[in-house]
C-alpha cells in the first residue's frame, strides 16, 4: 500500500504553488460541492497564472454549469502532461472512468470521514464540505501574499460550502462554517442569487422528477424511515435523466418526524445507486455494509439486487437490524 503524505493546509498551499499544468478533477455524479469546490481550485491557478484545466467522468448539471463557464474542460490528449489534483473525491473509485486516462493524483482536496487516500492530501473529515477545506489553503495562500479573498473566489466557495450544507440548513453547519460564510457575503457577492440558483432555479424536467419521487414514498418502520425508488424505464418514461433526479432525496427527507430517508436510483448500466440521508442516526455505517460510505448524516452506496425493489428491502433490511429491532 503506498504511503501518502497528510498534508497541513499550509503545505497544501505550497503544492499548489508548486504546479504547473493543473488538471482539476470531480467525483462522479458530481454536487455543487465538488464543482464550486473544483472552479475555486481553477480561479486560484488562474490568478496564479496557470492554465487550469478540469474533468469530469459524469456531465456537470444544467443547473451547475455556470460555476464552470470560464474554465476549459480538458481534452483526453491533454491528461498525460497535467498535474492532477482532485476535490471531494474520497476514493480513486469514486473518479469514475476517467481514472484508468489520467496520471496518478498528486494531490488530494476532501472532508470525507471515510476514504481511503490515493494521493498526498489535505483533508479534514467531518468539515462541513470540500469547499470549507478549500478555504483553508485559501487562507494560507492569502497570509503567503500569493491571492486575494475577492469576489471572484469567494463566490464559488460559497455555493460549495452552501450545497453541502443545504444552504447553511444542516447540522454540518458549524459556527466557524457559518463565520466563513460571512467572511465570503463580506467580499460582495450575491449570496441570495448563488442560493437561489443553487436551490429554487429548477429546469421542467427536474421539477417534474421531484413530483414522481413525491408520489412515490413510501414508509417503514412506524413512518421513521422514508424511501422511494425510480428504476430505468420510469425515468425513460418521464424523460428525465439521472441528474434531474439529484435532489430528490430531499423531497423524501422533507417528509415530517422521518429519521432516516433514501432514494434508490437505477442507472443506465442497471447499477442501484441509494442516497440516504438522517437527522440522528449513522447512514455512512449502513452504505459501508454495501462498500459504500460518506459521512455519519449523508451517505451512499451501490446495492446489489435483481431489482430495485429487492435493492430497497436490503437497505431496509440494514436499517432495521442497526435502528429498529425493537420497534
């Protein structure tokens, strides 16, 4: 197993001076936080005068795509001769079918408290989202003299650290995270607009996704466990794709005194992908039962099942043996 280097935020400043030709990379599937995270990486190469590039195994979200409109997506011919530094991304895995075209990572940006390091990094696990960190080595780039905090980096770090806190809504919102928040509404950018894009600017499609998903929950367990599923031919039917379908956990996560809440997904590969959120119990310890994993309220996994509805009793299955055996 290779030993990779724990890096300070200090030190990790100082790697990303070092770089020359960078290579930005997302997780698969990917949220507003590793792209907002991924486009404050590529404005501080920028200013450092670099030509950062970035990649995705996944499209980015219609409804992301403007935090990424001034940056290059890199052509595959261009991956040998980059520096690759990746951004909320736990596990090699979790690059997608881009791993097997890049070079190997030099550098690793995350807050996952379950990963498994494939690069010297910097993480901090449990930090309330990858674009937090970020602003860590901002912070030491800023005391170096090498950036500024202005308007231009300061509004992707905040729609990342706002994604990955549902708007500064979730537990993993902590007081310093909230102080952050402040230092960054403090350069002049539009908070409620980055929010409101974020959060309530939803194309037809996506709305019409959410409207099936709420249709479609169903509850366990004295109604504390909520789920819904949408298989392959359904989405087809509705003419929707996996990325409208990216919030719908939170329409089952809104439904009143649920503890724990999943969606089940099929892919176009018919791979069952489950999000599970909770308010109070540890979600990442039932994905790790399926080799999945992310953080103790916000977790994932893929399931292996026939169907989507023996997917869905496994993970019932989970919850019931950790939660509710006496219930």
């Amino acid at each position: 197993m290779a030993d990779y280097k724990a890096l300070s935020a200090k030190e990790c400043a100082e790697r990303i001076l070092e770089i020359e030709h960078p290579l930005v990379l997302m997780h698969v599937r990917p949220d507003g936080d590793t792209v907002g995270s991924a486009a404050a990486l590529m404005y501080i190469f920028h200013k450092l005068g670099k030509a950062p590039l970035w990649a995705c195994s996944d499209p980015i979200p219609e409804r992301l795509e403007f935090l990424l409109k001034t940056y290059r997506e890199a052509y595959r011919y261009e991956y040998d001769s980059s520096t690759v530094v990746t951004v909320d991304i736990p596990t090699k895995e979790q690059i997608g079918e881009i791993y097997d075209f890049c070079p190997r990572a030099a550098l690793m940006i995350d807050h996952h408290e379950v990963g498994a390091p494939f690069a010297d990094n910097f993480i901090i696990g449990g930090a309330s989202s990858a674009g937090e960190v970020v602003m860590l080595v901002v912070e030491e780039l800023v005391k170096m003299g090498k950036i500024e905090l202005d308007l231009g980096l300061a509004y992707p770090l905040y729609a990342a650290i706002s994604s990955d806190t549902g708007c500064f809504r979730y537990s993993n919102a902590t007081p310093e995270t909230l102080r952050r928040g402040a230092t960054l509404i403090e350069t002049g950018i539009d908070s409620a607009d980055i929010n409101h894009r974020l959060f309530n600017s939803k194309t037809p499609r996506q709305i019409r996704a959410e409207g099936f998903i709420a249709e479609r929950i169903n509850t366990e367990f004295e109604d504390k466990v909520a789920y819904a599923t949408v298989t392959r031919r359904e989405r087809e039917n509705l003419g929707v794709l996996m990325e409208h379908l990216e919030t719908a956990i939170d329409v089952v996560r809104s439904v009143a005194f649920v503890e724990i809440s999943f969606v089940i997904k099929e892919t176009d590969k018919g791979e069952y992908k489950a999000s599970l959120r909770s308010t109070e119990h540890d979600v990442a310890a039932i994905c790790a039962r399926f080799g999945g994993g992310g953080h103790v309220k916000a977790a994932g996994c893929t399931v292996p099942a026939r169907s989507i509805d023996e997917a869905a009793r496994r993970v019932l299955r989970e919850i019931g043996k950790a939660y509710y055996t006496n219930t």
